[in-house]
C-alpha cells in the first residue's frame, strides 16, 4: 500500500492533494481530512520543514476542533514548502498561483495559518473570486482574526475557566498570575496582551531568536512593538536573555505555547514549571507529555478546544457576521466546551484531551452515518 495511506483510519484523510508548478518552484501539500460535517476549513502554512506527517496531523486537529466547537465544518490544512519570510512579491505569486490550483476544491476553505496574513487570503479571493476563503482583511469583506486576536480570546477564556481546576493555592486567581508565552506573533503576542489586561504579570516571552525572563514583569506593548519592528524579544532591553528552548524553564502558573508543534515532548516536559498549560499552538505537545502533565496535577488544555477561536472567527466570517458576534460567541463556545471537557476529565479520571476528542468525534461520526460516502 502507498506509504501515504499509512494514516489513514475511520475519520480520515479523504483526499491529501500535492501541489507543484515548476514555473515558480510552488510546492505545496493540501490534506482534506473529513468533510462530513461540511466544508473543510483550515490554514495555509508556508514553512520549508513541515513534513506530509505534521500537515496530516495539523488536518486531523482542524476536523477535531470544528466539531468541538459545533461548527458545520470538516478539517483541512495546507502547506506550502518555503521560507515564510520571502520577498513580499514572491510570496504572493505562490499564494496566488496555490489559490488557482485549488480553485475546483470547493469542499476547502481557505484561511491563514503562519507565514499567512490577511493580506494573503485578499490575494486568494481576488485570484478566484468565489466564497472559499476566510480570515480576509475588512476592507475585503472580512473579520481580521489575527488583528483582533481572535484566538487568543478563546484562550482568555479559557485559563479563566481553567484556573480554579487547577492545584493552584487557595485564593489564586488570574490577576498577579505568571505567565509564559512561547512563540510571540499574532497568538502569543494578543493572548499577553489580554491576559495582562486582567492583571496577570508576563514574566517570559520567546520567539524563533531566543528568549526573555523577567520575574518582575515584561511590557507586553514594548515588546510588540519591537516585534512589529521584525525584531525578536530577545531585543527587549531588559530582563534576562536565553536561547530559544530556555523559556521551558522559566518560573511561572500558566504557560502558553503558541510557536510550533511538538515543542514540548518527553524530553523536555519534566523542565515545566507551571501547573497550567494552555495550547495556543497545535499540537505544541507531544501525546507522551500530556500523559506526564496529567500524571503530575498539571492541567494541559489541549489544542483544539483552547486555540479554537480564530475557526470560530473564520466560520462567523463565512456566514457573513460581524466582529463582535464573533467575539462573543469565541468566549460562550470556548468557556462552554473548557467546562465540559475538566468536569468529564475530573469525572472519568481522563485526559482533558481524551474528553474532547470523545466529544468531537462523536459529533463526526454522527454527521459521517448521515452520509452515503461517509467522509465526502
Ligand atoms: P505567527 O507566525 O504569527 O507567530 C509565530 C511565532 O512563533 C513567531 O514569533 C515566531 O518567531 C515564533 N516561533 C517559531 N518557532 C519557534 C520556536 N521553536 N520557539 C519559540 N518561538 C518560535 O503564528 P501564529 O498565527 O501566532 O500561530 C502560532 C501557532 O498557533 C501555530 O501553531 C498556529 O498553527 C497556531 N494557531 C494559530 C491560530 C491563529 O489564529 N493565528 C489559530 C489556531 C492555532
């Protein structure tokens, strides 16, 4: 059998689709994952190093997520191999030129991911002029969802319903909290800024460059300016300065992944120092370390529940609503869902991240036994 098909199982992949225009070196990978409950939605990621595994496997969190969050909506992703910070003019022709040749795919629907903006996805619905695409700009019709944070919303939400699950001493609460954020673009950068809106105190930030301790306290809006200045926090003018890995070690309650998959596995899991983590990337831990994070009282919400608020956003922004209806329903869905899935988890001594899968993928297999073909 085709090595490809080596994931295949009882939800997915239903097509992986390779991508290759000689012309301009465009190669690209879109993995449709399970379109039972509706169209696939899921970002485009340009990096030169995600292997068919990881785009697979980033596929199958996308069908998890939607269906966790009641959204009529499948899973799919999209990677194109190059280095995210090209020329501005060589990046869009490979978007545009990914945009028409997914153009007869109407069961995807196109979004941002990294080394993707808004501007990117304005490209794609000028290139294709039809409706499969989300996360544009609002002069194109859109609900910018990196620039409004929409994901980092949800994981506010999140840690505040999280908190008093957690083995946090008595009377903890989300102001004065320490907070760690590794990865510092739009998800890192807006879940800082709101959670030091409610008091909580950023004592470590890392980016691709490195990384920054302060236990008094980072200035979250010094540090995304010089973000949005190409500079890395490592840049910041004070605190302490480590290499990229070494914001695992930093002292803290919460800490938030929100860089790159598997950053957090076996080998490194036992150096975390807080007792909450919430996965504003996906799939930022590898299954083994969630296991140890349970075995240890350290509470991990998992990916597709906490970081659900950006396809939230997207599926608002398909059916033609505004910023705020997105905001509110983000914060109802993510508070709802955080709740079901630790008093599931307390109740059958699970994993939080076994309760959501239970309660997505029964939601698809539903949707798949309404079907003739169960996946398309
Ligand atoms: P981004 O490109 O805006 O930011 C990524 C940040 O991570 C950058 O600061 C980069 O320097 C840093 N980084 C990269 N590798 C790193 C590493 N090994 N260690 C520390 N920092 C590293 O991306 P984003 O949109 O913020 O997405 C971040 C993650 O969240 C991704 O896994 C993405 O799939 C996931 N996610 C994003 C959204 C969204 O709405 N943008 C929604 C759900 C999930």
């Amino acid at each position: 059998m085709a090595d490809i098909l080596r994931f295949a199982d009882y939800l997915g992949p239903a097509k992986i689709i390779q991508v290759y225009e000689p012309t301009i070196d465009l190669k690209a990978v879109l993995v449709i994952d399970n379109i039972a409950m509706g169209p696939a939605i899921g970002g485009i990621r340009v990096a030169p190093d995600v292997s068919i595994d990881e785009c697979i496997r980033l596929a199958r969190t996308m069908t998890l997520k939607n269906a966790a969050a009641g959204l009529s909506h499948g899973g799919g992703k999209t990677v194109v191999y190059a280095d995210p910070k090209v020329p501005k003019t060589e990046k869009e022709r490979l978007i545009r030129a990914l945009a028409s040749a997914l153009r007869n795919f109407p069961e995807y629907v196109m979004g941002p991911d990294m080394g993707t903006d808004e501007e990117c996805m304005a490209w794609i619905k000028d290139e294709i002029s039809n409706h499969n695409v989300t996360g544009l700009p609002a002069e194109a019709g859109g609900i910018p969802i990196d620039q409004i944070g929409a994901t980092a919303w949800g994981i506010r939400h999140a840690i505040e319903v999280a908190i008093p699950c957690c083995v946090f001493p008595p009377g903890f609460t989300l102001a004065k909290a320490r907070l760690a954020v590794q990865g510092f673009g739009a998800v890192g950068k807006n879940a800082a800024r709101f959670l030091v809106e409610r008091g909580a105190v950023l004592v470590g930030a890392a980016d691709s460059q490195g990384s920054v301790y302060d236990p008094d306290g980072l200035d979250v809006d010094e540090l995304i300016r010089l973000k949005e200045a190409d500079k890395s926090v490592v840049n910041y003018p004070r605190g302490q300065k480590f290499d990229r890995d070494g914001i695992i070690d930093f002292e803290c309650d919460i800490w938030i992944p929100a860089a790159r998959p598997d950053v957090i596995n076996e080998d490194n899991v036992h150096r975390l120092k807080a007792k909450l983590v919430v996965e504003g990337a996906n799939i930022p831990v590898t299954p083994g370390a969630e296991k140890y994070l349970h075995e240890k009282g350290i509470l991990c919400i998992p990916d597709f529940i906490a970081n659900s608020g950006g396809v939230i956003c997207a599926a608002m922004e398909y059916r033609g609503k505004i910023e705020s209806e997105a905001l509110d329903v983000i914060e109802h869905k993510i508070r709802s869902n955080t709740r079901l899935i630790l008093e599931e988890s307390k109740a059958r001594n699970i994993l939080p991240r076994e309760a959501a899968t239970n309660l997505a993928v029964a939601r698809v297999t539903k949707a798949m036994s309404f079907k003739r073909w169960s996946i398309y």
